[in-house]
C-alpha cells in the first residue's frame, strides 16, 4: 500500500504542479513598475488588477488572460479587434511577478 501511494504521489505533483494558483489572479492587484536600462526596477507607476473573469486592466488598458502552465499567464492587449500589446507573467510567489515581452524583462509587480 505504502508503494503505491508513493507512486500515485509521484505521478501526480507533476500535474499538481503545472495549475495555476487561481489566487493569484482571483480579483487581485499589483503595483508595477517597469526595468531601467541597466535592469534595475524602476519604482511603480501603474496598478494591474486581475479578475476571476479572465481580464486584466491597468490605468490606461484594458486584456484579457489565459493560463500558459504552471503559475505562468499570458496577457493580450487589443483595441477594436486589433492587438496591441501581448506578453507572459510569471508569478515569482504570491506576492511578485516578472512580466515577459519577446523574452525580455518587460515589467514587475508586487501585490497590494
């Protein structure tokens, strides 16, 4: 019996591992701020909010969100049917992410 717990358990994180913490983006926000030239963050200047709804909104935009595996998303930007903006978050922890554009350092958050 205690051999095939293990095996189940074994079996199983992997796919454990790979759901989105839904609390993550379940009617949370973010202060966010952008990377200097030399890398470093730059202090907040914008507030993301996340929504059980699958969008997402900044100051001035509004996207929507979709799962990517793991504690991954991936954010569209579009204007009257034409996109504007696309780019992945990785959530750190439950109280940081990086956002990533064309595999750059694009943006960083801390939740509220």
């Amino acid at each position: 019996m205690k051999r095939l717990l293990t095996v189940l358990l074994f079996l199983l994180v992997p796919f454990v591992s790979l759901a989105l913490d839904s609390s993550l983006v379940r009617e949370t926000s973010w202060d966010v701020g952008v990377y200097n030239q030399n890398g470093a963050k730059a202090p907040p200047s914008d507030v993301w909010h996340f929504h059980s709804d699958k969008t997402v909104n900044g100051a001035d935009w509004n996207g929507v969100w979709q799962e990517a595996g793991g504690d991954r998303i991936k954010v569209v930007i579009m204007r009257q049917n034409s996109l504007v903006d696309q780019f992945d978050v990785d959530f750190i922890n439950p109280g940081e992410f990086i956002a990533f554009k064309d595999g750059q350092r694009y943006r960083w958050g801390n939740a509220k």
